[in-house]
C-alpha cells in the first residue's frame, strides 16, 4: 500500500498531468494582450480564467519573466502608470512584432494540435490492445 502512495503522489507530480504547460503562457500572454494593454495584475488574472489554467492562479513570477523577456524581444512594450493613490504599476501592450508573433504561434498551435490528435489515437489503440490482453 506504501508503495501505491508514492507511486500515485509521483504521478500527479508527472507531466502527464498537464501541470507543465509553461511554454503555452506566451501565446496566452500575446492573445490577451489582443483586447488592449493591460497590468501584469491583470493578465495574470485573465490567465487564471482561461481552460489552461482552470481558475488556478499562475506563477505570478513566472508570468512577470515571461513578460519581461516578452518586452526584451519587443513583443511587448512596458511603460509605467504612476498613481497619486498607490504604487507605480507597469502597463503592458502588445506591438506589431507581437502581432506576428502570435501569428505565427497560431501556425505552431495548429501543428501541435494535429500532432496531438494522432498522439492520443496512438494511444487510445495502444490501451484498448494492452486491456484485451
């Protein structure tokens, strides 16, 4: 039974999981940014409610480097709002080079999905086989 514990707490530790999809944030990032500039508050909380992430908060620090290597490679602009009633906030908005690079990421989605697809019909069979077995 000890043996089944750790065996179960490793699988839901496992990518099978879905839990490491760190590299899917940057075309989520790209897309919201689609609606209009917003603050890293913001986006992270317009990550939380998208299917990828299931109401489940985003590592906020994660989403912050992945911003700011974003307006490193000018996908993004980040300009800071100073407030009379709080702390300076960083508003972020999406430019033309990111534009085609969410362009451009549609065209890998739609590969990843197809290669998926045939993945999961892999191995939808591969299971039937090894259950009749």
């Amino acid at each position: 039974m000890k043996r089944n514990k750790k065996l179960m707490k490793n699988i839901a530790e496992c990518p099978c999981t879905g839990k490491t999809l760190e590299r899917l944030i940057h075309p989520a990032i790209l897309l919201i940014l689609t609606d209009g500039p917003l603050y890293g508050y913001k986006i992270i909380q317009r990550l939380t409610e998208t299917p990828m992430f299931k109401n489940k908060k985003p590592n906020t620090a994660g989403v912050y480097r992945c911003l700011k290597t974003m307006a490193a490679g000018k996908l993004v602009v980040a300009s800071w709002k100073l407030s009379k009633s709080g702390p300076a906030k960083r508003l972020y908005t999406l430019t033309e080079q990111g534009e085609k690079c969410l362009a451009s990421w549609i065209i890998t989605l739609h590969g990843y999905h197809e290669t998926v697809d045939e993945l999961l019909a892999r191995a939808q069979k591969a299971i039937r086989r090894l259950r009749a077995s």
